[in-house]
C-alpha cells in the first residue's frame, strides 16, 4: 500500500536510506564512526572531494571500494584554499547529484560539514610544505597549496582513513599530499589514480563546468599539446625547453588561451629538469581558457 501526503514520503524517503549511504555533518559523529569502524578491524577508504562530481571522482570512489570495507566521501568546498579573486563565489554545487551519484557508487558514508564546523571562529592552524608546494601553481596561488594541506590534514583526523585516493590530474596537489603524509609520519597510504579525461581528452574538472561551448571547444587543445608533447618525447627529444616550447606555441594557438606555466618538472618534488627522462619526467600546464583556470599534465 502506498502511503499519501507528507508522511508517506518522509517514509519513502527513509526506507529509500536504509542500508545505503549516511550523510555527517559532525566532527565528532564522523569521528566516533571512525572510531568503531576501526575498532572492528574495518578498513576505511577515503576520497575528499570538493563535490559536484564527475567521473573522474567516481574512479576514485571505485577503488576506495575496491580497497576497502567502508568508503567515506567528503564533500568540502574549502573557502580558504581559493585566492580572494578566485572563483569560490561561483564554484558549482548539486548535493542532490552527489548524494544520489555516491548511493549508485556504494559509498557508505558522506562527510559533509558546515564551514564554521570546520573552521569555528579563532582558528589559526595550519600545514605549510615548503619546498613542493612552492612551485608551479604554487607561484600564481600563494597560499592555495597551505590550505588544501590543512583542509587535507583535519580530514584526515576526522575521518581516520586506511588509505585516501586523490587524482593524477591535480599531480602537484598528491606530490604535496605525499609529502605531507611522509614528513609528518601519517600511517594513511595516500593513492594516485591516473586522470579521467571526456571524449576529446579534456581532463574532467568541476570546473569545467563554466566554460561556454567556444572556450570548451578550444579547451580540447590541452591536450593535444601533452600529446603532442610526448610524441617528441618519444621520438627521441630530450631537451626540456624544445619539448616546453612546443607544447606552449600549441596551447597559444588558441586565442582564448593564456598560458600560466608549462615545466616539465620531477614528478616527486616538482623541481625543473634539464634533460627529459623517459617515465621520470613529467609535463605539467596550468592555463586560462577566458577567466577559466585550468590544469593538466603528462608523463613523458
Ligand atoms: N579528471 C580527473 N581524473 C581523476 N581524478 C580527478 C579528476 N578530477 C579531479 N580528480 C580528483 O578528485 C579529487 C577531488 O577534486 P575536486 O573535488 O577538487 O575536483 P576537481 O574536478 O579537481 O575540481 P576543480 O577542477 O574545480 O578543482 C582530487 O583528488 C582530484 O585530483
Ligand atoms: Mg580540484
């Protein structure tokens, strides 16, 4: 029997619920979830997110569950990390989306905090890599790099995870997550999958979310450099600035196209090579498409 009105669907709603996905929004319940969880020998997969997920989260997702007894998904979008002209304002949400995208996926808990949960008034901690982090996007986002180590480092201590899974595509973010976890002696196992791309190769991004169909379609050529790239690289080319160079005069063939950096860099510490070794080196882009700042990159 079907039940009418507003308790009927409070009753769909809570049987629709049952057994699947638990939305948290307390430090304390997540961590005393964690607490139990770990108790009963469970292992916990993590994967922090800023939401409004796309497939390249869903990877991740997918070998946390692989991995794990239980997986935790956070959902943060963690003001602090943005620069004071950046694009926090407008960055894209849809909890709906998530929530029903991690039910289909098989994530046990959502971690989803108020940002006064996270950050009460007077706090004033943080987590400052200062070698990595200060390279490449490090240049052009200051104090980007700090934030994302902090946010990173009390997700960590709520959610209490065995192993956490972060994408290839942000290679300068896990190199710096890494190296976090390594120096300060954290037994989390931190995970790099390799970057989901759309059809064309564009690497998926929330953010490209705001791009007209003009600049998505001019975005496409991100890619084509790093490919492009690496067929140099493959043909025998070792020299850094030819390899740099070329990738460059590709991205600016596009009008709506800034080029922010381009480095072929070590792929642990970011630090600039001379001389391209094959499966130690990697290409690295950050560039404006219009107002739209995007990233990408490549072992070569
Ligand atoms: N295309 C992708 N392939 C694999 N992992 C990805 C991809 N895009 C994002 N990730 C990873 O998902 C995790 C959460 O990232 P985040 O929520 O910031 O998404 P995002 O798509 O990077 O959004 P934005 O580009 O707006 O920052 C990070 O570990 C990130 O590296
Ligand atoms: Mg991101």
């Amino acid at each position: 029997m079907r039940l009418q009105g507003g308790a009927g669907n409070q009753w769909e709603c809570l049987m629709a619920n049952e057994g699947k996905v638990k939305v948290i929004r307390s430090i304390q319940e997540m961590q005393s979830i964690a607490r139990e969880l770990r108790s009963k020998g469970e292992r916990i997969g993590f994967v922090p997110t800023m939401g409004y997920l796309h497939r390249g989260h869903l990877n991740l997702i997918e070998t946390a569950r692989d991995k794990a007894d239980k997986v935790v998904v956070s959902i943060f979008v963690n003001r602090i990390q943005f620069g004071p002209n950046e694009d926090f304002q407008r960055y894209p949400h849809d909890f709906d989306h998530d929530l029903a995208a991690c039910e289909e996926a098989g994530v046990d808990y959502i971690f989803y905090p108020e940002e006064e949960e996270m950050y009460p008034k007077g706090y004033s901690t943080y987590i400052n890599e200062e070698a990595c982090s200060k390279r490449l996007c490090g240049i052009s986002r200051p104090h980007h790099f700090r934030c994302v180590l902090t946010v990173v480092g009390k997700l960590f201590n709520i959610v209490q995870p065995d192993f956490a899974v972060f994408g290839q595509k942000d290679a300068q973010q896990a190199a710096v997550i890494k190296k976090m976890a390594a120096d300060l002696h954290l037994s989390i196992e931190i995970i790099v999958n390799r970057t989901i791309r759309e059809e064309d190769g564009l690497a998926m991004s929330s953010r490209n979310a705001y791009l007209t169909s003009r600049q998505r379609e001019d975005a496409g050529v991100i890619y084509q450099a790093l490919q492009k790239a690496k067929e140099l690289v493959d043909s025998g080319i070792v020299n850094t600035d030819r390899v740099q160079a070329e990738t460059s005069n590709i991205l600016q063939s596009k009008r709506r196209l800034r080029v922010i950096y381009v480095e072929i860099v070590n792929p642990e510490t970011m630090e600039p090579i001379k001389e391209i070794v094959s499966g130690k080196s990697l290409l690295a882009v950050a560039v404006w498409v219009d107002e739209v700042r995007l990233i990408d990159n490549i072992l070569l």
